[in-house]
C-alpha cells in the first residue's frame, strides 16, 4: 500500500489501508486516517490531522509553512475532515497564532487543481472550488458554496452557504448565503437559483430568497431597514435564518 520511494517520518501515524504513492513525503506530525489516497510526488507536513477516504493526487503540497512573515515556526495545524478530494499541485497552508492557529478543511469537498488553501481558512462542508481559483488568509467558506475557476478571495472575508462565484471573480467584501457574483471586482448579480433547485429547495423557498436578496439589493433600503422587513417574510422551512444571521454578523461589510 506504501510505495518503496515514498519518504514516511517515523513520527507519522497513518492508518494501515492508507495508500502512498512513488517519492510522495509524509512528514513528522501527521495523521492520516483509513482510506486515504496519496499518488505520487505529495508532499504532507505536519502538524496535519487527515479524517478518512481522503485522495490527494500528484503534486500536492499539504500543511505546508504559512506565507505570512509573522509566522516564525510556531507549531500551528492543518485539520481535514472526511471523503475530500484534492487534485493536481492544490496548496493548503498551515495556521498561524495570530489567526487561531488552525486551517480547517471540512468534508465532502471538491478541490480542482491549482487552488490554493491560505493559513487560518476554515472551510466547511461539500464546496467545490474550481481550477486556480485561491483564497487569501483568514477566509471563511460555509457549506454547499461553489467557486469558479480562478476566483480571488481576499483576507478575512466570509462567503455564506450555498453562494456561487462566476469565473474570475475577485472577491473584496463578504458574500452573504446564497448569493451569486461575478466581475473584477465582483458585484452581485442575483441568487444561485439552479444550485439551490439541485439541493432540493422548494419554489416557494427559493421564491422567499428572492425577494430576501430584492430587498438587500434592488430595493434602494439602508441594510439595517432591509434586515428587518426580510424578517417579515414568512419562512416555514428557516431558509432565510442563515441569511439573517450572516447580515447581523458581518455588520454592513457585505459585498453590494
């Protein structure tokens, strides 16, 4: 299951099915759980916490050193949930103290190749990022956001649930649950309409975001004014909770 080239550090604690592909490095630190795919030329640093049924494909860099000049080899971590897939040459750095100290990758996530994974990410649950698109440190992605290709997310910005980012994108300000933006920089052009169809979404719930997103949006209302008639819409399945909440947290600093 260990290819003869591949380099394991001692210290390394790996599941007994994990495959390991020719010259890959797993480095001190690192723990990869059972089911786990690594093809050749990967390299993995630690501290990294691997879940289970994870594949990395060829030239991986994973839990590499932060790019960031204040970190001065503090032991910071990458965490990565279950059943990721992680293609050709995708970059995932480490935490850094000042940023808590962890990168956290959740499940189920589709990572194309060549994006980039900066420290103190957390990522959440059944994303795809498509090719080169590359998130800056400090960003937050919650569950079910699709970003395409070389899509740019600046620092400490969030992007909420079931949000879609067109080609190229370059995203400056927090990108509110179910939004879809476009441009350089990115504006909002409407709600991710066929994603959330895909995920099951009733027509009245996606009809209860529309007008949640025209009243945000199109209709000329400070935020504040606009937060408080969405919370007149009647929402029977809590569609419009994550929403709300996302609005109140980030204070004003969305992307309009």
């Amino acid at each position: 299951m260990i290819h003869s080239t591949a380099l394991i550090d001692p210290d390394a604690r790996i599941a007994e099915d994990v495959c390991i592909g020719a010259y890959s490095v797993i480095g001190a630190g690192v723990e990869i759980g059972s089911g786990c795919e690594i093809a050749s030329h990967v390299v993995i640093e630690g501290p990294t916490r691997i879940g289970n049924n994870n594949r990395f494909f060829q030239f991986a860099s994973i839990g590499a050193e932060p790019q960031d000049k204040k970190y001065n080899g503090e032991a910071t971590t990458l965490e990565i949930g279950d059943n990721n897939l992680f293609r050709e040459s995708v970059t995932v750095n480490r935490g850094t103290v000042q940023g808590g100290g962890v990168t956290r990758i959740g499940s189920n996530n589709w990572v194309m190749a060549y994006v980039h994974i900066a420290h103190d990410c957390l990522i959440g649950n059944d994303n795809i990022f498509a090719n080169n698109a590359s998130l800056a440190g400090h960003v937050e992605i919650d569950d079910h956001v699709i970003l395409g290709g070389f899509t740019l997310v600046s620092q400490f910005n969030r992007i909420g649930a079931h949000a879609f980012s067109a080609m190229g994108s370059v995203i400056s300000r927090h990108v509110p649950p179910y939004v879809l933006v476009s441009g350089h920089m990115a504006e909002p052009v409407g709600i991710n309409t066929e994603g959330l169809k895909r995920r099951g979404f009733s027509e009245r719930q996606i009809r209860n975001i529309r007008q949640a997103y025209k009243l945000v949006y199109r209709s000329g209302l400070r935020l504040e004014v606009a937060q408080k008639e969405i919370q007149n819409i009647p929402s029977e399945a809590k569609e419009l909770d994550c929403f709300i909440a996302f609005l109140e947290a980030q204070q004003g600093g969305i992307i309009r």
